[in-house]
C-alpha cells in the first residue's frame, strides 16, 4: 500500500523538501515521505475540492469539516485505548501555531523548559510568545543502545522550576531522538510539576508512528489531565501543507476560552485540512499500519548500511517517527551535513536541533530504498 514517489514525482508534490535541492542531491532533512498520500485522504480532497469546498473554514467551536474532533477520538480510542472526552479539539493552522496560542492562552507566566535536542521551532516560538527558555540538554555521550538513555532529565527540570519555570514543552514521541517515553516517566513529570504549579505543552504530532516492536504508546493527556495537546495527522500522513492541528484539551471551560480568543489570535486552520485530517484519523489504519512496517523495515536497514558504511557513527535505536539521529563525531567533522550536501545529500545539521553541537545529523528514512542507500553511501564518502 506504501507507493515510492519517483524523483520527478516527489519533485512536483514536494516543493519545499525536494525543491530546496538542485537535481540529483537527495533530500533527506526536512520531515515529509517521499509515498504517494493514503488513498483515503485522496478520495476525500478530491470529493471535497468537487464540491467547491474551497471556501474559509468554520470558526473554532462551531460544526467542522468531516468532524475532526471525532475522527481523531476514534482513533485514539483503536490505537491507543485513550477515551478522549468529545468536543475537546480545537483547530489550529498547525502544530506550531497551537504550541504559541497554547502560551499565549493556556500555560502559567514564567521561563519554559526546553529539552534539548530539539526541533528548532520550538525555540522560535518560546522566543515570540515573549518567554524565557530555559534548556535541560540530554547527554550525547550516553549509551546510544540503551533505550532508557534517552529519557529526560527530571533533576535538570526540577531544577528549572525550582527556579520559576512554569511551563515543561515535551515532545512525545521525541524528534529528533525518536524515542518513546515509558509511562513510568510520563507519571513522574506529571507529578514534578503538579508539585511546582507547573504546566506540560505537549506536541504528539508523531504519535501514530511508533514502530512495530514497541510498546503502546501512552498519551501524555491520558496520564496528566491537566496539560495541554497539540497534535496533527500531518507527519503521518504527509499532509503539511493543507494546515490543520488540534489543541485538545479535558476542560470544557478551557476549551471554550481558547475558541473564544480573536481571530487574528488563531487562524489558518483549512477546510480542506480538516477533511485530510479527519479521512487520516478515521479511514486510514490499513495504509498507517503498512507504513509503519515499511517504516520498521528502513530503520534496520540504516543500521546495517551505517555499520557497513560508517562504522565508527553512534545511531541511536528509531522507536518512533522516521527520522534518525547520527551522532558522527568520531570522523571529526563539525558539521556532516554541510560535508554531505557537497556529495549530492542534504541532511537536517545537528546544530540547528542543539545549538553548539558539533558532529551529529538528521536523517529522514522515509524514502525508497535505493535512494536509502545512496543517501549513507554518500555521507560516507563525505566523511571518509
């Protein structure tokens, strides 16, 4: 079910990803997949788009597009036996767009926390919601095959709210570690700060892409009703550019309040995304589970190829999302992904995700295998 784009293909319906690059580099940074959309979501833009919809959305808080608030409880309730209450979604343009009306509306005064690594906007948007950043940075020297080295650093944050810290930005699953937080540690955050006052702003925009051979993933709501959700089908079903999100929320007074701020406060938000969104979350299980197979199958084979290719790289275990982070410091080059692009491959550069360090890349796995290869082959050849 999962169709591999051709170069010309994804060069027509990936203007940011492949357009960034002059012919025969291979993109491999920015988070988009190079497979043709779910047929589901086809089917319904194209009924949509039939029908003239083409029109603004609806407002927050009024009737929706194919019910996306519905559409996104099924789901969980299938996927991840999460009862979400109803009419708890509220539409945001995007994920990041939900992250800065979430601050501005919803979470106390104060520095937020910030792990790092982590995806650069989320920096921009602590910065423009006028909050200070206060960053807890996971250590690149811990043991890249233990899966429990990746969890975050609860002395590190508790520290910042000791502080005056008020918000925690949690990304769940993590990008760019790709990693899975275990309950156990959902719990523990949740009760860190509960004790300070605190709020979590959580972003699970890749929770549906956790692999095969994981645990169940576990809400970060489901655990702490209290906090704050942004998600979106977007990145799992390769639909960024029709702009729809969700803010979801357990208390109805508080998502009232969120639908009642200006429009010029959240807007952005598509018709046509809400009908992606809501044909992914309710017609789209067969193809999802096939792409995360596929997904499975990509990530094992970037094992094999960096330990054939690059033999000296740390590459820490994909659990979720498909997106793998390199850390390539034994070859000695401060930015491989600059050393990458002169040999045909653009890569996502480490720094961009923790300012300062040197020596460690992105790499987008959601490609054709041929072009997997390639993409290893010619970092290798940029390193070695």
């Amino acid at each position: 079910m999962i169709r591999d784009l051709t170069d010309s293909e994804a060069r027509a319906a990936l203007p940011l990803k492949w357009g960034a690059v002059p012919e025969g580099t291979i993109p491999a940074w920015v988070a988009e997949m190079d497979f043709a959309p779910a047929p589901a979501i086809t089917a319904a833009l194209t009924a949509a788009v039939g029908r003239g919809m083409l029109g603004y959305s609806a407002f927050p808080g009024t009737a929706q597009p194919a019910d996306l608030d519905a559409a996104f409880r099924g789901f969980a309730e299938r996927h991840w036996g999460w009862d979400v209450a109803p009419d708890s979604s509220t539409p945001v343009g995007d994920v990041v767009a939900g992250l800065r009306l979430a601050l501005d509306e919803l979470c106390p005064p104060g520095p937020v926390v910030v792990p790092l690594p982590c995806y650069p906007p989320f920096r921009d948007v602590v910065a423009l919601a006028g909050r200070e950043a206060a960053y807890v940075e996971h250590d690149p020297d811990l043991d890249h095959d233990d899966p429990d080295a990746g969890a975050l650093d609860l002395a590190a944050v508790e520290r910042h709210l000791e502080a005056g810290a008020r918000t925690v930005l949690l990304c769940h699953p993590h990008n760019p570690l790709g990693r899975v937080a275990r309950r156990a540690e959902l719990e523990a955050l949740r009760d860190l700060v509960a004790a300070h006052g605190a709020r979590v702003l959580v972003d699970e925009v890749h929770a549906p892409l956790v692999l095969p051979g994981q645990d169940r993933f576990v809400p970060y709501l489901s655990v702490d009703p209290g906090a704050v959700l942004v998600t979106s089908a977007s990145k799992t079903f390769g639909t960024p550019g029709l702009h729809a999100a969700q803010v979801v929320l357990t208390d109805p007074e508080e998502t009232a309040r969120l639908r009642a701020v200006p429009i010029a406060a959240n807007h952005g938000h598509s018709g046509l995304g809400m009908v992606a969104g809501a044909a992914a979350w309710r017609d789209s299980d067969l193809w999802l589970h096939a792409l995360r197979s596929r997904l499975r199958v990509n990530a094992e084979d970037l094992r094999d190829l960096v330990a054939q290719h690059l033999p000296k790289a740390r590459l820490r275990p994909l659990e979720a999302t498909y997106l793998a982070w390199l850390d390539l410091r034994a070859y000695g080059v401060a930015d491989p992904a600059g050393a990458a692009l002169e040999h045909g491959v653009r890569l996502a550069p480490g720094h961009d995700y923790h300012p300062g360090l040197d020596g460690h890349a992105r790499l987008n796995i959601a490609t054709s295998e041929k072009r997997l290869v390639q993409i290893v082959e010619r970092l290798a050849a940029a390193l070695t």
